[in-house]
C-alpha cells in the first residue's frame, strides 16, 4: 500500500490535539487513520490520483478543530470509566481486607482502654467516607455507560469525580494518621506480615486513584484544539 502522507499528517496532527491514556488515545486515532484510507482507496478505485483522493478524504472527514473535541469527549468518558470502576471495586475491597485485618491481628487488651474518646468517631467516619467514594465510583461508572443517553455533559462527571478523589486525600491521610496515632501504632503491627502487606496493597490502590484522577483532570481542561 502505498503510503498515505496526506491522511499521516492529518492523523499526527490529530493526535497532537488529543489528550488521553495512550491505549484508548492510540484506539481513536487508529480508527479515524484507517476510516480515512478506506474512503481514499474508494476515491483511488473512482478514478483519482492518489494524493488527490486523500486531499478530498480529508476534507470529507473534517477539519481537526470541528472533529478533535468529539474525540476529546470520547477520551475523558474512557478515563471517567476506568476511575469510577477503580473506586468502585478497590475502595470498599480495602475497608472489607482492614475490617477482617482488626479482627484477627493479635492486639494488646489494654490498647483499647487507652484509646481516646476521639477514636471511635474517627474510625467510623473513615468507614463512611470509604463507603461513599465506593458508592459514588459505581453512580459515576452507571453515569457513563448506560447513562450516558440522560447526560449532556459526561465530561463534567469524568472532571467531578477527579476532583473528588483528590480533595478526599488529605481528608483520608489525617484520618488514618489519627487512627494511627490514637491506637499507638497499634503496638507490634510493623512487624505483623499481613498488616505490612495491606498496607502496601492499600497505598498501592491510593496512588493508582490519584494516578487517574490526574490523568482525568488533565484530559478534562479546557483548550483549543490544535488545527491544520
């Protein structure tokens, strides 16, 4: 085949316009490369000249300003899915490994007694909060599948849910560090080989959230489009 020098900088010039994860980026791009040889190939088997089919290929297709936010549009749905389900599954599976870690790590009796009044509260809060950001990735999930019909925006949920999950990360690091603080370490739970585990699991969960929030955010701000 030969090679499409129109349609390969059209598509360059495309991909310059986009932001996004470079899997489902590399998927749009591919799509719209491979939709522009077909019509030039048709256009070729009519009766025009190579570089003359692409040129009227390209012009068919769009110009990058009017067709680039679509695809910026499909981008940030992708990346509001992969985050809400992240939320969604991974969030209430840590509060459920922690809930079964405090019932079978081997505490001291008397920690508990000296304990602040404070704990419990904060214990409990951290359970909602994780209760709710589980909550919240599975409506943000449903929102950008099958609900997409209702929504006019679905950028904006991709953008809210990013917000979200970083506004809630400082809350979360106080949180936790008071229950830290306030069970005394708790004593002996460096040492304990499935608290150190979760604990790595936990964090591991953490950054892969911000680490898409900010992939969210990024794909989500507004600019112009670049053009050709």
């Amino acid at each position: 085949m030969a090679r499409a020098g129109i349609i390969d900088d059209y598509v360059t010039g495309l991909s310059r316009a986009l932001r996004g994860p470079k899997g489902p980026k590399l998927d749009l791009v591919t799509e719209a490369r491979d939709s522009l040889l077909d019509t030039a190939e048709a256009l070729e088997a009519e009766g025009l000249e190579r570089a003359e089919a692409e040129r009227v290929a390209v012009e068919e297709f769009g110009r990058i300003s009017e067709i680039a936010p679509g695809y910026q549009e499909e981008l940030s749905i992708s990346a509001g899915r992969r985050l809400a389900a992240l939320l969604f599954v991974s969030v209430p599976l840590t509060a459920l490994m922690w809930s079964v870690i405090w019932k079978v790590f081997p505490t001291d009796p008397l920690d508990y007694a000296t304990r602040p009044d404070w704990f419990v509260p904060v214990a409990r809060s951290v359970d909602i909060l994780q209760m709710f950001t589980g909550v919240l990735g599975g409506i943000a999930l449903f929102a950008l599948g099958r609900g997409l019909r209702r929504i006019r925006r679905p950028r904006l949920v991709t953008r809210g849910l990013a917000v979200f999950v970083w506004a809630m990360f400082p809350v979360m690091l106080v949180l936790c560090a008071a229950l830290v603080y306030g069970s005394h370490g708790p004593t002996g739970f460096s040492g304990y080989p499935l608290g150190v585990g979760l604990t790595l699991v936990s964090d591991g969960f953490m950054l892969a959230q911000l680490y898409g929030a900010a992939w969210c955010l990024r794909i989500t701000r507004r600019r112009e489009p670049a053009t050709t």
